[in-house]
C-alpha cells in the first residue's frame, strides 16, 4: 500500500463530497466475512482473511478523504461464543495483521490504538498491539482504533465500577457525575464520537457497539459483505451522511 496523499477540493468535487460536511469519525461494523465465505463454500476463516483487503482500502481512502479518526469492530466480547479452533485463528488473524501492517502504520503516520477488554487475547497478540501502539503514539495523521474483545455493556459495565471506586475513595463526588464525567470512563475517553456508523451485510441492529458514543451518529447498511466493501460502497455512505440534515435535537430553517 502506497504512501496515500490527501484528496483535493477538485478530487472530492468529482465524488460529489465537499470537506466541510464529510464526517470527522466514522465506525464501522464490519459484517458477513463469515456468509461471504460459507456462500462461496470457503472455510469462514477466508472470509475474514478477505475482510482485510477490505480494511486495508477503508483506512487508505478515510485517510486520503481527511477523516480524523477510523474505528472498526474487529472482534466483539460476544464472539467468544464462537468455536475456539475459528477464535484461535481470528487472533492469529489479528496478530498477523498487526505485524504486517505496522510498517505501512507509520509510513501513513496513522496514531494506532485499540479499544476493549484485554483478557484473553493473550500475551501474544497483546505484546504486537502494545508495541505498535507504542511506535506510532507520536504520529499526527488519522487515528486507527480496533474494537478488539470489545463489547459497549461491558464498556459502561466497567466506567461504573471505575467512578464507584473513585467515590469511594474520595478522590470523587456524587454531584460531579455527569455525561463528561461518565465519557471520560470510558474506553474511548479522549476521542471524539463517531458521526458517522456504517453496517455491511445488511443487519439492522447495533449489535452492542458503542451505544453511548454513538447516540446522535448517523447511520448507514449496506447489502455488501464486508470482504466485497470497496471504494465506491464508502464514497455512497458518505454521499448519504453529507445529504442528511443533522438537528443534534434542534431545529433548523
């Protein structure tokens, strides 16, 4: 993957985009790299391996359009419902990708991150994420974060505990809970919300995804698998977000 450059003015004109109403995060939930296999007889393994040719084009292009922040459901706390031989190889998936990528990560100065629970991931696999994470935690181009045993429950599960044991010693007070507050707990405390959330596969659920941060997000599904999301697919999200006129709860006109 080339050094991508930013789009120009003249460039998003011809995709019918202008920067000013592009979003500034997008999130995806990144759906069906199992159908898409199963449909091709393929072991589902493929289908997620051919998901991340879909991942390395979705952070190029949010790259090259200017988005300020890419956030992809790579791995859900409820995935651990799955068979442990299709896990194992979905973190070896995961470990290979951050290895082989980590070089292209820098090249594009892209600021690495990832949320979620970390236990169980192993040792492995943490070690090659906490060390890219490293690496790249001076770069200034758009931020990469990989929901990764991710799940938005636990998330605000885990923030409670947090603020109670921050009252609990004092350091606290109940008066000074508020939304900032509760924010500032969570995983992705420090980053802005996504605005924009897009689905492939075409399920029309949230399937426990950032339900706090997400809560004046526009949405968008797609029929599309995730292994066949392409260019064109992303530029038509974006053509929609830049259509709808978001009221955040007011009014306009």
């Amino acid at each position: 993957m080339a050094v991508a450059t930013e789009y120009t003015e003249s460039e998003l004109a011809d995709f019918g985009l202008s920067a000013e109403r592009l979003p500034q995060h997008i999130a995806i939930i990144m759906d069906g790299n199992g159908r898409w296999a199963s449909s091709r007889r393929l072991p589902r393994i493929e289908g997620h391996r051919r998901g991340v040719k879909s991942v390395r084009l979705a952070i190029r292009e949010c790259s090259r359009l200017g988005i300020k922040q890419l956030t992809l459901y790579c791995l859900s706390s409820e995935n651990w419902k799955r068979p442990p031989k299709e896990l194992d190889r979905l973190l070896r998936l995961l470990e290979q990708y951050v290895v082989e990528e980590r070089s292209e990560i820098m090249r594009q100065g892209l600021q690495f991150s990832i949320i979620g629970r970390r236990e169980g991931l192993g040792d492995s696999v943490l070690r090659e994420i906490d060390r890219t994470i490293d690496l790249s935690c001076d770069n200034t181009g758009m931020r990469l974060c990989l929901a990764v045993n991710y799940g938005s429950r636990a998330e605000i599960v885990d923030a409670v505990r947090d603020i109670a044991t921050d009252v609990a010693s004092g350091n606290l007070a109940t008066s000074d809970i508020d939304e900032t507050c509760i924010a500032d707990h969570l995983y992705t405390a420090g980053m802005s919300d996504p605005d924009l959330v897009i689905r492939t596969a075409g399920e029309m659920r949230i399937s426990n995804y950032l339900l706090w941060q997400i809560s004046y997000a526009e949405l968008w599904v797609t029929e599309t698998c995730w292994p066949d999301f392409r260019k064109d697919n992303l530029l038509e999200a974006l053509r929609d977000y830049a259509a709808r006129d978001r009221r955040f709860g007011g009014l306009t006109g």
